[in-house]
C-alpha cells in the first residue's frame, strides 16, 4: 500500500520502534527491541543527549505481550514502575514478561539493556472492547 510515495504497509510502530523474535511459553513471554536514531521518540527527548521516553518502554512492553497473546488488549494498570537505567538510540533491548496470575492478566516485567535491568514494573491487561 503506498501513501504519497511512501510505503505503508509496515506497522505504524517500526517508525517509533522494532520488535523481533516475539516468542511466548507457559511461564514468560520474550521479545528483542531496538529504537534507532531516528525514532520521533527522540525528537526532542532531548537534543545533543537522546533517552528513550519512559512511556515508550512501557508500550514496547505492552506490544510484546499483545503480540504474544494475540489478543486485542488493552492497558487496564501499571504499577511499581521503576527505571533504572537510560536507554538510548540502538541499544540493544529485551523485554521479558512474566504471567503472573492463571487468566494471564497481569504481568511482572523487565526490560534489559545489554543485559542489565532498565526498568521493571507490573502491567494489568484486560480485553478490549470491540
């Protein structure tokens, strides 16, 4: 499909991010991420020293898990966020998301950056509507 001359047949959420090998077993749900550099996520987050914007981290997390699911989810809570380590253009990134009751709903989760913990937090998910 192309839109004055541009290609949009791939999701809206590659311009923003990327996610790659989106893969899900009984007890965690993994994906790989990656923000390159000209991300609008950067645009002014902030000029000359560009961070990866908190709420982005949490809808990569979220787009995991939806993904995953294959289910038309959405956000019902997030809660005991915490970031612990700034996440820049083309680091290298894996998210991991742990169910955390028997319905799936809610999820314990991890981002990791090379390996190191860069945010952790819970999210509630509940079907949307429609």
């Amino acid at each position: 499909m192309k839109n004055d001359g541009q290609d949009i047949s791939t999701p809206q959420q590659e311009k923003w991010y990327s996610l790659a090998n989106i893969s899900k077993s009984s007890n965690e749900i993994t994906a790989d991420a990656k923000a390159a550099p000209e991300s609008p996520w950067f645009s002014g987050h902030f000029p000359g020293e560009p961070i990866f914007p908190g709420v982005a981290q949490l809808g990569m997390v979220f787009d995991a898990i939806k993904q995953a699911c294959g289910k038309n989810l959405k956000i019902s809570q997030v809660k005991r966020v915490k970031f612990k380590q700034i996440i820049r253009p083309d680091d290298k990134i894996q998210i991991i998301a742990i169910p955390k009751d028997e319905d799936n709903n809610s999820y314990s989760f991890k981002i990791m950056v090379d390996s190191e913990l860069a945010c952790s937090g819970i999210m509630i998910t509940k079907e949307a509507d429609g």
